[in-house]
C-alpha cells in the first residue's frame, strides 16, 4: 500500500513535468493539500513528506486538526462554501481563503480580521462551468466583485479560483481553465494566484497558469466522509 510520502513523490513529480511541459518553473506551482476529511496524523504524515500548506472545506472539522497540530508550521486554506455565521473563525484561523463569491462574505472576512495577523489572503471563486450545483460568482458579476474586493483593508486578493465541470476530455479541461486566466488578466488588477486543478486534472490547470493545485485524492487516497 502507499504511503503518503510515496503519493507526495509522485504527485510531485506530476507537477514538475506538467510544468516542464508547459515551460514553466515548477516552483512557481504551489501543491496545496486537500486534507477535509482525513485525520491530523495524515496532515502530520504529508507535513513530514514535505508538504506544508493545507486545504479544509469544514470549518469545525479544520478548527479540531488546527488544535491538535498547533506544534506544526502550517499553512490553512479555507476551500470550501462559507456560511455568514462562519466567518468569524475563518478569518481568525486561516491564511488563506480560494472560495469567496459574495462580497458580503469579503466584507465579513475584512471586519473580523484580527489586526495582528497579516491580510487574508482571497481568492474569488468563479463558476466557469454554470453548473447550478457549484458555488462560485457568475464571469459577468466578477469585475465589480473583485474591485470590491480589492479595496477592503484587511484582506489582499491574490486572484481566481474554480472549479470547472468534472471531464476527461483535455481539450475541454484546456478550454475551461484558459477562460479562468483569460477572465483574472481581463481585470487589470496586481493578481498573482490562480487556484485550478485536482487530481485528476492538474496537467491541464497547470498548463493554463494554475498556481495552486489543490490535490486530495492522490495524497491521502479516497475521501472519508464519515470523518468530516
């Protein structure tokens, strides 16, 4: 069976020839670890592999594992929806937050930003594919959203996040994640992340600018979701 170690070598190793591929340094291709669901030994076992930043959907589930690997350097994504009543505690316990579609969440997440504690790192995410089921900002609403956003004083918006409909067509992975950065370079703001690609289709993403790929299955195996 493989070890998480194993899996981070080779989810590794798919990064760095995806951006050999693509012509890019593979350092400028962030592996963020999608942990939802899966116990702090398996973040304590990818930390020790080398990984050091960390991706929740689950804000109770995130705030127990932060709790009991507080003696790690770790760095916390908050990736999944964010409910009003939530943001508190997102904004206190995070460095990072990819699924922001509503200004009024920005604006919460601004306010309650503790002012010891660097801005939050946003991401905006977009609903490229139209899917009704995914959460995400329209392409037309995001120009206002992300000027909005760009102008809260707690909060320093790094750029895009989406997730487009699942396919294993390459050319429609191409298509979907060209359109994320085709959208982030329309917006004539200092953006520098775009937070694209799983596991089963981070070659595309990187090849379409990604710089976050945020990789579950593939390092911790299937998800559990008696756990979350």
């Amino acid at each position: 069976m493989s070890t998480i170690a194993d899996n981070v070598f080779r989810v590794s190793a798919r990064i760095h020839d995806a951006a050999q591929a693509a012509q890019r340094d593979a350092a400028s291709i962030g592996l963020l670890a999608v942990s939802k669901t899966k116990p702090a030994e398996a973040v304590r076992e990818a930390h020790a592999a080398g990984i050091r930043e960390f991706g929740e959907n689950y804000l109770q589930e995130a705030l127990e594992k932060q709790a009991q690997l507080q003696d790690l350097p770790l760095s916390w994504h908050f990736i999944g929806p964010i409910q009003s009543n939530k943001t508190r505690a997102i904004a206190e316990n995070f460095d990072w937050v990819h699924s922001v579609d509503r200004l009024k969440i920005a604006q919460r997440l601004s306010e309650q930003r503790p002012a010891n504690l660097a801005p939050l790192n946003i991401c905006i995410q977009v609903n490229v594919s139209g899917e009704a089921s995914k959460s995400g900002c329209t392409p037309a609403d995001l120009p206002a959203l992300a000027q909005a956003i760009a102008a809260l004083p707690h909060l320093k918006l790094r750029g895009l996040m989406a997730i487009p409909e699942p396919t294993e067509d390459r050319a429609a992975q191409d298509a979907a994640f060209a359109s994320v950065k085709t959208l982030q370079d329309s917006l004539n703001l200092p953006l520098d992340t775009l937070s694209m690609g799983m596991s089963h289709d981070l070659e595309s993403a990187i090849a379409q600018g990604a710089t976050w790929v945020r990789i579950g299955t593939a390092l911790f195996g299937a998800r559990d979701y008696g756990q979350a």
